[in-house]
C-alpha cells in the first residue's frame, strides 16, 4: 500500500489526465468521478513500483481505461437511462474548446481515444499503440480517420487547414 503523500502527488500530478479520459470515454461527469475515484483507489493499493514516471503515467492510464470499459458494459448501465441525457459541457472550456471538445465526442470510441492521447496526453502512434494494446499502423489509421471526420465536423478551412 502506498503512503499518503504518494498518492496526493499522484493525485496532484495525473488528477486532469485521469478525469479527462474519464469524461471523453463517459460524458457523464458523475460517471466520471466514480472511475476517478477508483482509479487512485487501485493506485494506493498496489504495492509493485513504477520503473519511471513515464510507466506510472501509462499505468494510470490503463487503468482508467479499464476501468471506463467496465462501466460502459455493465449491466446496469445497460439498462438503464441517465437523468442528465443532456450534454454537460465543463465550465473551463472557452467557446472554440468547447465546440473541438463537442466533435471529439462525436467520434467513434477508437478515434476519440486515439485523438485524446495524442493531442491531449502528447503520446506518440507508437506510444498509443502500447497502450490501448493495438498495432501501430492500426493507430495511424484512426488518427487518419478522426482528422477528416474533425475537419468535416468542424467545418474544414475554419480550424487550421
């Protein structure tokens, strides 16, 4: 079990990551803090150390990710229909973030995690590969995709191209 100051730092270091694919993955921001939650639950409990920052960075990650796969396809909330089927947008986003965020939440569920680690985590094809467990070329070709459906989605000439 980790200590206490362990696990703050973590929490203070990976907290935005953690949440952001919590919520790409959900869009439901209770949803989103359970996983959140859980995730740096796991945290403090495992015992093994990480090799670097890097490899604790990814562990969390995977672990988020896992853990978002396990809501989604849980009985429950296959059954079950949310009260806030409205889209809740995060207060912070200004309204350009706001529409991007919009579109990467319309894309499939590959390309948006794939367009997440990416552009938000920084994470190479190669990197991604490693971590959502996919060939290389396979991530390329999702990054592919999920530009022309962004650039469609946003209107082309209007974002950067």
């Amino acid at each position: 079990m980790r200590s206490e100051a362990e696990v703050c730092r973590a929490i203070h270091r990976y907290a935005d990551t953690v949440r952001r694919i919590c919520f790409i993955r959900l869009k439901n921001h209770s949803d989103a803090e359970d996983i959140f939650q859980e995730v740096f639950m796991k945290y403090a409990l495992r015992d093994a150390p990480f090799e670097s920052d890097e490899h604790e960075r990814a562990w969390l990650i995977r672990v988020t990710i896992n853990a978002c796969k396990d809501i989604l396809k849980s009985f429950f909330r296959s059954r079950a229909v949310s009260f806030d089927e409205l889209y809740e947008e995060p207060f912070y986003l200004d309204e350009n973030e706001s529409e991007v965020l919009s579109c990467v939440l319309e894309l499939p569920k590959n390309y948006r995690d794939v367009i997440y680690l990416h552009y938000y985590e920084g994470y190479s094809a190669v990197e991604i590969a490693g971590i959502l467990g996919h060939k290389e070329n396979t991530v390329y070709t999702w990054l592919d995709r999920a530009r022309k459906k962004l650039k469609e989605l946003l209107g082309g000439e209007r974002f950067g191209e």
